[in-house]
C-alpha cells in the first residue's frame, strides 16, 4: 500500500485520456523501493483546462513537477515561463518543474533524448550510419517533435516528417531546417520504402483494430522499426515489422530511458535507466 501524507511530494502526470500513462505504476514502485516520500498521480485533463490547470497544480508547494501526456504536450510551451531550448526548437514539453528561484515554471521535453538512449540499445554492438541514414517520423505532435529534433540534433542525414496536420508538419520542418542544416529535413509520405528507421509518434497503435499508421510496402528487413505508444507493448505495427524481418523497439524502453531524466529535473539525480528496467521485470 502507498500512503500518502501531508509531507508527500506529488508529481501528477496529465493527459487526456490518461488511462494509458505508465508515470505512475513505474515511478511509484521506485520511490517506494527507495523509501522516497513521494507519489505519481494521473490527472485526466481536458485540453481547454490544462493551462489553468498546470498554474493551479504548480502553486501548490508539496508538487514538485508535472508529467505532460498526450495531447498537452504542444501546449506546455504556452504554460511554463521558461521553455528550455529543445522544447522552444521542438514545440513542446513533457516536463515542467520550478526554476531555481521556486518561482518561474521551466518546460523541458526529454521524449528525443529518451528515444535516442533506447534506440543505442536496440542497436548495440550494430553501428548505425547516421550521415548516411533516412528516418521517417509519423507524426508531428509532441513525441514526434522530440524525436525528429533528437534524431538532427544527433547527426541523422535525412529526416522525413509525415503528418495528416499539413501545416503543423511544416511548422516543425522549418524549425528544424534551419537548427540543423546538416540534415536533410522533408515532408515525407506514410510509405516505409527507401527508409533505415521508422518512428511512429501518433496515437494510432493505442488500441486493438487501429490501422497501421504507415504503409510497409517495400520496407528493407534491415529498417528499424520502432512505435512510441505504450498502451499495447506490441502494436499491429511492430508486429507486422517483426514478421517482415525487422528489428523493433517497443514505446516502453523510450520510457524507460527517460525515467532518470525525469528524476533528475525533479530533483533526484543520478539514477540508472537500468534501475527501473529491473523494476518493470519485478
């Protein structure tokens, strides 16, 4: 049993819906194996109320930072005073925590540099040309922002935004071009061929019968495949880039990789992703 006292630190994540979220199973069992007073606790928030909201939340003095879910995300830069540069660059934050004068709100978005420590692990020991490589992100809401811009930040050759929100797509494609003009970045189309790494960043994949989000014609075996939803651990698509040959990664290790970051902009530094990888096999 977790108790919860007037002294418990309260880290709510809010998103709308909010059933899906894995913040508080995960880091809930972390503070309770390290004897940390304190709690996660989902907050299921309409997007008309999240602004008012995360004031509201923050002004309290025993919450110590806010979770961002789906689909708040774009909007958190709108919330916080201070966004730092990857969320200002990417359009979003998954993360928000009082300044060092405990006044001004920070917005941070930690999802690419989650994505880019799990996907060194998908890859091991297998060197990953990253000049030379075309990535396809599906999906240009938070998770899509945060990983197109990790994936250019990380020296990717060719990066391809795909996204049913035109506009939207192109908004992230012009604030990426012009942070990193090494690479190559396009609006791309939802079709798997000619591809080394396909992201999806969109809901689709949440629940049984969704579509697959992109057309895997064509797709090289040798692609990586990797899908950021973690409601279902093996979406349709990984499942159907599995039978064609290719390596996946599931949305879960991108959370696992983040869990520490998360920790350490809320006040807990030095933990190992490896801490709570142990936990989830418990």
């Amino acid at each position: 049993m977790l108790e919860i006292s007037g002294t418990t630190r309260i880290f709510p994540v809010i998103g709308w819906p909010v059933e899906q979220v894995k913040a508080p199973a995960l880091f809930n069992a972390y503070f309770k194996q390290q004897g940390i007073d304190a709690r996660v606790v989902p907050f299921k928030i309409a997007p008309d109320a999240y602004i008012a909201a995360v004031r509201m939340l923050m002004a309290a003095e025993n919450v110590g930072g806010i979770f961002v879910s789906i689909p708040h995300k774009p909007m958190s830069v709108a919330a916080v005073d201070l966004p730092t540069t990857r969320a200002a660059l990417a359009g979003a934050c998954n993360a928000i925590y009082r300044a060092a004068d405990g006044q001004a709100l920070v917005g941070d978005l930690i999802d690419g540099e989650g994505f880019i420590r799990a996907f060194d692990r998908t890859c091991g020991d297998t060197p990953f040309d990253w000049p030379r490589a075309r990535a396809l992100v599906v999906g240009s809401g938070g998770v899509g922002c945060a990983v197109a811009a990790a994936l250019a930040a990380r020296g990717i050759g060719h990066v391809a935004i795909y996204d049913n929100r035109l506009s939207q797509a192109i908004a992230l494609q012009t604030r990426l071009q012009q942070a990193f003009p090494v690479t190559r970045v396009v609006i791309g189309k939802p079709q798997a061929e000619g591809y080394d790494l396909i992201v999806n960043s969109t809901p689709l994949g949440m629940y049984a019968g969704d579509p697959l989000p992109l057309d895997l014609q064509g797709i090289d075996p040798a692609c990586i495949v990797a899908d950021c939803g973690m409601k279902i651990e093996m979406t349709s698509l990984l499942l159907e880039a599995q039978r064609r040959g290719c390596r996946i990664q599931k949305g879960r290790e991108m959370m696992i990789e983040q869990s520490p970051l998360y920790l350490e902009l809320f006040g807990f530094p030095g933990v190992s992703s490896d801490v709570f990888r142990a936990l989830e096999a418990i």
